[in-house]
C-alpha cells in the first residue's frame, strides 16, 4: 500500500531524512522509534504534504499513485491521514461544521455523493459510541480549549469519521497521562481493520504496550537503522537508543 | 479661491448647484446654510493626504471625474423588490432611489404609535423650523470637504423621531438605492433622527445596488439619544461594485443612553465612513462592530471618533477588515477619554487580514485620556491567515480555497455575534461568506 524508497529530505537546508526505505501493506501496524532528532516528524510531515519539507531523493507511492505530486488535500481524499502531534486550535469553526466539510470534500475529490447533514449526523452518532466521547466536543470551536487528551481523542475521532486507508499518528502518546493514553490506543484499537495500515511514530516504548504493532523501525540518523517485531522495542526500552548506535558505530553522531 | 483648485470634479457640482431646485429652497436660514456650505466646498475643494484625516485616502482621481446633477428617472426607475427586501426587517421602510425618495417602494402607513417617519423633502414643506439647528451647521474642518457638499446640495433623506418613552418593536429599513442611470450621477442626502427619553428603536441603514454604475453617494446623519434611550442601529453596505460612497456620521448619547452600531461593508470602489459619537451623559454606552471585506481594487476607509465626556461611560468596539486582491482598507479608531470623564470604560479592537501580497490594510488605534480611573484597552493587528491551521485543514481533505474561505469567515464571524436580530445576523453572515474569496 505505501511504499517508501530512497527518501531524502530536507528541512530549512537541512537533511533530516537520508535514504529512508519501508513499505506498509493493508492491515499492518508499524511502529517507527527513535532519538530525537532522528527524523520522526519530519516523516510524518513529508507524507502528509507539509510545506517547507523538500525532498531531493526517493520515492513514495501509495496504493501505485506518487504521494508527493498530490496537494495535502488530495493525499486525505487518496486515503492518507495524519494525527498531529499538536492539533491546532481554529476558533471560530465548529468541530462538527468541520469535519463534515472534511468528508463532504474527500468524497468529492474521489467522486462519490456528498453526506447530507442527517447522513453525517447519523455517522458521526455510530462513530462516538465507538470512540467512546462524549458529544459535547462536537459543539465546541475545533480543539479550542480542549485539554492534549480531548485533542488528541479528537484526532482519533476524525480518524474514525474521515476512514482513512493510512493512518500515521505522529507522537500521538506525548503529553498524555496514563489514563488518556489508554483511551487513545482504545480508539485506534477499535479502528484496526485487515485493510488499514499504520504508521505509530513514537519516542517511547509505552504506547506501544497499548497498540500492539506487528513491526518495529528504529529510526535514526535518517534512515531505518534496525528493524523487527514487537520484541525490538522492548530491547530499546531496556538498552536505550545508544545501543542501536553502539550496533552500528557509523550511524552515530550526527553526519551523514 | 484659485482657479487651480475648481477640479472637473468642483466645476460639474457647482454646476449642479445652479440648475438645482432643492426642497426648502426659498427658506431664508436654509438657503444662507446651502450657499454658505457651496462657498466653502468651493474655496477648499477636496482634502488631499496632507490632511490627517485623508492620509490613506487619495481623493485625486475623484477630483478629475464629472457628475451630472440628479436623476430625473429616479422616480420611475425599476428596482427589484427582493433587492430591498431584508430578513428580519419588517418595519416601516423608507426607500431613496439615486437620492429621490420612493413613495411606491417604501411603507409608511400605518406608523407605529410613538414613531414619526417621512423624507426630508416632505417635511421641508410643512414647519421646517425644528430642522433648523441640523440643518444650519457649518463644517469647518479641512477634511470635511463632502459634508459641506453635503450641505450645500441635499434636498432629502429621512427625517425620523421616536417620541419620549415609544418603543417601536418592529425593525425600521432605511433603504438607498444606487440605480443604474445614462450617466455617472452625485446624489446627497440629510438624516435626522432623534430618540426621546426612554424611547427605543431598531434601525438598519441598507445600500443596496439596482445594476452596475459608478455614482457618487453623501450622506450625513445626525443621530441624538436623549436620556435612557436605546438605538440598535445595523448598517449594510452592499453598493456598486463602481460606486462612491462618503458617510458621516454623527451621535451623542445623553445620561444613560445606549447604542449599538453593527456594520457590514462590502459594496463600492471608494467608500469613506466617519462615526463620530459623543458620549455626553453618565453612564451612556457605546457599542460598535463592524466588518469590511474587500477584494478588486475597493478602497474602504473608516475613521471612527468615540468622545467619553461623562462620568462612567463606556465604549466597546470591535472591527476587522479582510482585503484581498489589491484592495485597501484603512481603519482609525480614535478615542478620547475628555476631562471629567472619570470612571469611564473605553476598549478598541481592530484585527485584520490580508489575503494577498498585494492587498494593503492601515490600521490606527489612537487612546487619548485625560480623566482618572480609566480603564482602557486597545489593540490592532494585521497579519495573514495562519499557515498551521491552513494545514491543519488541507490535511483532512478541504481544499485551499475552502480552507481559506473557511478561516477568514471565522475571523469575521464573531464580530456580529452580539446581534440580537437572528434572522438578520444569519443574513450578514451568509453576505459576509458570499463575499469572501470563494471556495
């Protein structure tokens, strides 16, 4: 479904991805570890069209389609979703006012009917009870106000209206409680299918124990340096990053 | 004067002075007023950017344009109904066509009891002694070269009085028509409206386009509260696209008093608005909103003056201006807090948006106090629409120009939240987006 090739890219002049290969197939769950400054959200960026991302070598498609000729909105409608690390508050637009924008123009790029608002509305019922939230955050400015885990439940929310193919959650474990993360690795639980693939971008071990990946990539220097299944990450819990650098003394330090 | 300053733009109005047949003419006091106010239009001409109050506003192109006197069609000219015609606004209307009262298009039977409602024209022809005072004014600043026109040449407008302690519960609709005509016409009108003690009253003020045309519009107001007395007062200006439009606008507000101005400005090329409001009793209050959405090369300039003068009095205004294309907009809010007016509450906000690298927005917000226990707050900004939440947006599938739309609306959106006329809100509001950069 997603391939991944070659990736180089470049943030305000500098490479912060150098040669990144993955592939992602239908119903499988990757998770991507690594340090600081490994190239973490610069991923996450890059395959959801962020400005200022240049890429100066590589591929990626999705689903045999160049992800990087599309405009942010056209990878959305192509299936490709990115829980932010930090959701942005827009005051002024209601979260249920927007997100039906949000399907309404998916389904129109891809040429299928619009919802109606009782079609959404009935939609958007089904989807709460299975993320377990409470409606009220439907009625509010998007992520105004909302405390990190209403914000990042929120972004698991649109997950489960908007029905992506890709699902690429950025950090979505920083900044939450014990309690909050629970409740997000539930949603996203409840959203596995044999068709949906993931990307789990994570710094720590610990939302991995919630969401039960079926790879494991540790990232650094920018490129995938170590790869393997659930058991990779609990060997990086223990050891620490260095040990990857340690395994493979080139890739430490910051040159390429 | 010099023959330098008699511009096209001077010469085809004097013209116009001459041929006129203006209501009230043989009044003895009314025509000293009129040539007064020519004489001096004459002798000054218009204000160029030297003068602080037109900085922003070049009026040099105006100046080489010629105007034809009136319009001796307005009266059978066909304006579409639904046109003049508002949400929410059931009232008495009164309907001006290219400055000529409509007695066909407007509604002034029946008046509710309290109201007194009728053109100007009609009421120059019965007593005109308690217009005497509005009408006799002098202008004698350099930047007020159209209310001098003004003066000099309007012969209409509406004259309206809510007596002591009325509340009129239906909307009153001032509606002005700018008609396409054979030629570019100037027309001007004169209002005077006063509210009792204790009287209240719901008035829209409502340009409104009837074709393409590129007329010029003055128009002077003079708005007076009595004591207790409370003014909702929502403006929609919807003009030409071609049109030119000056507004000024004058209030006092008496011991209690309170108003509430929301305005809307979409239409025109060149529109110059001044709201000038004298807070004179205790305890009087001020609301202003307003909102300009601009695109093409429109040139919307405000210059609101609110004047505490009296113990505990407050003014709350919050605008925002979105220009787009190569558009300007040009906002000054000016407040000052006079001697006295101790214990007074004064707070301005001006934010604004610019959506294209060519568009241009002034701003300035300017706080002067000279009285104690003051609280006073102002701000403006003008910045782009945010890169993050644009993303954020594209990201879940809306386009840029949606997403765009969708953010600016928000910007503007809140400012008329505190009308309290819903099915006229809902109408500035769906104006307000089909104005904005579509999606």
């Amino acid at each position: 479904m997603l391939k991944i090739e070659n990736l180089h890219a470049r943030v305000e002049g500098k490479d912060i991805l150098k040669g990144l290969t993955l592939t992602v197939n239908p119903g499988e769950v990757h998770a991507i570890m690594g340090p600081n400054g490994a190239g973490k959200s610069t991923l996450g960026n890059v395959l959801s069209g962020r400005d200022g991302y240049e890429v100066t070598a590589g591929s990626v498609t999705f689903n045999g389609i160049d992800l990087l000729a599309l405009e942010p909105e056209e990878r959305a409608a192509a299936g490709v979703f990115l829980a932010f690390q930090y959701p942005v508050e827009i005051p002024g637009v209601n979260n249920t006012y927007f997100l039906r924008a949000a399907l309404n123009a998916q389904r129109k790029q891809r040429g299928e009917k619009e919802l109606d608002s009782m079609q959404f509305l009935k939609l958007v019922r089904e989807k709460l009870k299975i993320m377990q939230i409470s409606d009220e955050l439907l009625h509010r400015a998007v992520n105004e106000g909302f405390s990190g885990g209403e914000k990042k439940r929120n972004e698991i929310f649109q997950m489960a209206v908007l029905e992506p193919k890709l699902a690429i959650l950025d950090e979505t474990d920083s900044g939450l409680d014990i309690d909050a993360l629970k409740q997000v690795a539930q949603g996203v639980n409840a959203l596995r299918t044999t068709e949906r693939g993931f990307l789990v971008i994570t710094h720590y071990q610990r939302l991995l124990e919630y969401i039960e990946p079926d790879f494991v990539h540790v990232l650094a220097g920018g490129r995938i340096v170590e790869s393997g299944d659930k058991t990779l990450a609990l060997k990086l819990e223990e050891h620490g990053y260095a040990w990857v650098a340690d395994k493979d003394p080139a890739l430490s330090g910051a040159s390429a | 004067m010099s023959e330098a300053q008699r511009t096209p733009f001077v010469e085809s109005l004097l013209e116009a002075a001459a041929q006129a047949q203006l209501p009230g003419s043989g009044i003895g006091w009314l025509d000293a007023a009129r040539r007064e106010n020519l004489d001096a239009f004459v002798a000054a001409g218009l204000p160029d950017t030297r003068v602080e109050a037109w900085k922003y506003t070049a009026l040099r192109a105006l100046g080489q344009r010629r105007f034809a006197p009136g319009d001796a069609q307005a009266t059978t000219r066909a304006v579409d109904a639904a046109a003049i015609t508002l949400p929410g606004v059931d009232g008495p209307a009164l309907v001006f066509v290219n400055g000529v009262f409509r007695a066909d298009l407007s509604r002034v039977d029946a008046l509710p009891a309290g109201l007194s409602l009728q053109p100007l024209s009609q009421a120059l022809q019965g007593d005109a002694e308690p217009l005497r005072f509005a009408l006799s004014r002098h202008y004698r600043e350099g930047g007020d070269a159209f209310a001098r026109l003004n003066a000099a040449l309007s012969g209409d407008g509406v004259v309206l009085r809510v007596a002591p302690h009325a509340t009129v519960a239906q909307t009153v609709h001032l509606v002005f028509v700018g008609a396409a005509a054979e030629g570019d016409l100037a027309w001007h009108m004169r209002h005077i409206v006063e509210l009792g003690e204790g009287a209240e009253l719901s008035l829209v003020e409502h340009h409104v386009a009837s074709g393409e045309q590129q007329h010029l519009g003055t128009q002077v107001t003079d708005i007076a509260l009595r004591k207790g007395a409370r003014l909702r007062w929502v403006t929609l200006q919807d003009a030409s696209a071609g049109s030119t439009l000056v507004r000024h606008d004058s209030m006092q507000l008496d011991e209690d008093a309170q108003a509430a101005s929301h305005v809307l400005e979409l239409g025109g090329a060149l529109v110059r608005h001044d709201l000038h409001a004298t807070l004179a009793g205790d305890r009087s209050r001020l609301e202003t909103r307003g909102v300009f959405v601009l695109n093409g090369r429109q040139h919307v300039d405000t210059q609101m003056a609110i004047r505490h003068q009296a113990l505990g009095t407050a003014s709350d205004s919050v605008w925002r201006g979105v220009a787009d294309q190569r558009s300007r907009g040009v906002f000054r809010g000016a407040i000052v807090v006079a001697q006295g007016a101790d214990g007074s509450d004064a707070s301005l906000s001006s934010k604004n948006l610019l959506l294209s690298g060519q568009a241009e927005i002034d701003t300035k917000p300017e706080l002067e106090i000279y009285a104690d226990e003051v609280k006073a707050a102002h701000g403006a900004t003008v910045g782009q629409l945010d890169e993050r939440s644009l993303f954020y947006l594209r990201s879940r599938g809306i386009p840029l120009a949606e997403a765009r739309a969708m953010l600016t609306a928000a910007f503007c959106r809140a400012v008329f939240a505190s009308l309290d006329n819903d099915a006229l809100r809902e109408h500035l509001d769906h104006q307000l987006m089909a104005h904005l950069p579509s999606a």
